[in-house]
C-alpha cells in the first residue's frame, strides 16, 4: 500500500522557513528569466539581467533586445512569476520584521556568545520556585551560570535578570552540551519531578564523570537512586524544612547566626571556604603555627584535607595543611579576602576539573 503523498502548505510553514522559500522562489524564476532570454533570444548575460531587472520590478524602460513570439512570451512569465514572487519575499520581510524574529534571531546570536564566553560556570535545570532561588544566590555570589528549562515563560525571568538561558530539557545531551556543560563546575538538578532530576545527573555524570552534581528530591526515599546516578550531593527540601522548623522552635539564635553569616551580604562577618595553593605561605604549617588568628582576626572552624573524604570539624592543631586543604573559615570579610589572596587559589583554578 502506497503512503499518501506529503502535502506543503506554504502558509502554515514558519516564518523564517517562509522567507527563505520567498527568496528562493525569486531567485529561481529570475535566474530563469535570464537563462530563457540568453537560449532564445541571444541577448548577452549582462542584457538578459537587465530586461529581468526593469520587468520584474515593472521599471519599464525600452527594450533592449528584439523579441519575437517565444521572447515575449517569457517576459510575461517573468512579469507573472517575477512579480508575484519578488511580492510574496516583501510581505515575508515584512511579517518576519513585524514579528520580532529579526530581534529573536540577534539575541539569540547574542545569547549564543554568552554562553561560549561561560567558562567554570554552573547549570541550573529548572527554573521553578527553587531553581530561582539558587539562581539568585548564585548571582548574588557572582557566580557565572546558565539557566534551562522546557517552559519559556519561566525563562522570561532570567531574560530579565540578564542570565544566558536555555530553552529545551536538561536531560538531553545535546542541551548540556549547548550549555557549556564540557566547560562547567557543576550542575544543579532542580526541576519540579525527581525522576527527571536523577535522568539529569546520570546525563550529566555520563558526559562528564568529574562534574559536581547536586540533586533536589521532594521524595527522600529517592536519594539511594540519585546517589547510584552519580549525584554528589542529594538535597530534600521538605527533610530540610524540617529540620530547620525544629532548629528554630529548640535554637532560634543558632539559626539566625547561621543566616546573618551565610546569606546576608550586607554584615562584617561571614562564613567563608578557602582551598590552599601550593605556593601559600601557611602550606606546610599547623593550625598552631600558622596563627591565623592573629595574622588575620578569622577563626578556622573545619577542615577538608585533600584527597579525604568528609569534613573534619574538630582539625588537629598539630596536623600541617597541605596543598588542596579546603578551610572553613568565620571573620571579616575583608580578613577573609586577605587570607584568600595570600593563600587560596583563585576561583577559576579551584573549579577547574582535573585532567588525565
């Protein structure tokens, strides 16, 4: 049994789709023209583009090349045909000026050098109540980001905020990839479906086994398969909104320290990390000798020896830091940019993946 033949309607084809099959139509019917007259009419190249020119936009200046029957009868195809389709390219241009595509195409040019000049950047899949809260944090960090997303109405709020965004669904290879994920630190997970959030991080660990992925589950039970996903870190909302409410009704002045000193940005003292290069004058030294206390007013108050799993929250003094120590670190922010700049490695080189 044979398929129906495909049927084109011209007018349900997207613009930009149209405009091009406007300008090829054009150029077709003109490039006919001028090949007819040269066969039939012996006209030269440069006559036969000519009498096209004055037809087609009906300019009407005398003829230049005898006609007989044959002659005239492809200069009214062309009048026809020629008038007809240089008409339907204008309305074309016109609408696919109308309609903002122009504008759509340049910002999209636009968007497109943003995202190839994102280097050490983060991703964040899903734009929802969570996704934008983690977005604001990361711009309030000025941290560089790239936002996706299948709903374009969310991303009218990254437009607005000036973040490179992305339109189409994070679990697609071909998506991360346009998103720079070959270049990126980590990736957030935090669409609205936890099945789609692991389909993420698996997607993502796939194409870059060392990349940071961090996962939202609204179900916790879900954790042991984000975890066999590849997630590095797995984060329920509702299990730490409990524990939260409960920290707030037994310890509510922890609570608010904890919040002046991690998300505030307006106070003196924050908490902040710090991963040791291997030139920093404090490498090789112990929490006693290094006297950070006293060389710059901040306090050390947990330990990630390199190459360790976990975080030590009581570091033995006596213990030498060594290159790749990460410190957590409480005190002035200004304190803490000295200490960062004598000792920390700079943000890019942190993030940069290893190699080999």
């Amino acid at each position: 049994m044979s398929s129906p033949p495909t049927e084109i309607n011209v007018g349900r084809l997207p613009v930009t789709r149209r405009l091009f099959f406007a300008l090829g139509l054009f150029v077709t019917v003109s490039v006919a023209g001028v090949v007819a007259l040269m066969a039939t009419q012996g006209a030269t190249v440069g006559d036969a583009i000519y009498f096209v020119v004055i037809t087609v936009f009906a300019v009407g200046f005398t003829e230049i090349v005898d006609l007989d029957a044959t002659g005239r009868a492809i200069i009214s195809a062309i009048i026809v045909l020629g008038v007809g389709s240089f008409t339907f390219l204008t309305v074309n241009v016109i609408e696919f000026l109308v309609e903002g595509h122009l504008l759509d195409l340049v910002g999209r040019r636009r968007m497109n050098r943003q995202l190839e000049a994102l280097d050490q950047h983060m991703i964040v899949c899903g734009f929802g109540r969570v996704g934008r809260q983690v977005s604001d944090d990361l711009l309030r960090d000025q941290t560089q980001q790239v936002v996706i997303d299948v709903d374009p109405d969310r991303l009218h709020y990254a437009a607005e905020r000036g973040l490179p965004h992305l339109l189409g669904n994070a679990s697609e290879e071909s998506v991360l990839d346009d998103a720079g994920i070959r270049r990126a630190y980590g990736v957030a997970a935090v669409t609205e479906d936890d099945a789609e959030n692991v389909l993420i991080a698996l997607t993502a660990k796939l194409m870059r086994p060392d990349l940071f992925v961090v996962v939202r589950l609204k179900d916790a039970r879900n954790s042991s398969k984000a975890h066999a996903a590849g997630a590095d870190r797995v984060i329920s909302p509702s299990e730490i909104g409990g524990h939260r409410i409960a920290a707030l009704l037994t310890k509510p002045s922890v609570v608010d320290f904890l919040d002046v000193v991690t998300h505030a940005s307006d106070v003196d003292i924050v908490l902040e990390e710090i991963e040791l290069r291997s030139d920093a004058p404090v490498v090789g030294l112990t929490l006693a000798t290094a006297r950070l206390r006293d060389t710059y007013g901040i306090n050390v108050v947990a330990i990630r020896r390199a190459g360790v799993a976990g975080l030590s929250t009581r570091p033995d003094p006596a213990v030498p830091l060594g290159t790749g120590d990460v410190l957590v670190l409480i005190g002035a922010r200004e304190d803490l940019d000295r200490l960062n700049a004598d000792n920390g490695r700079p943000t890019h080189e942190r993030r940069r993946p290893a190699t080999g």
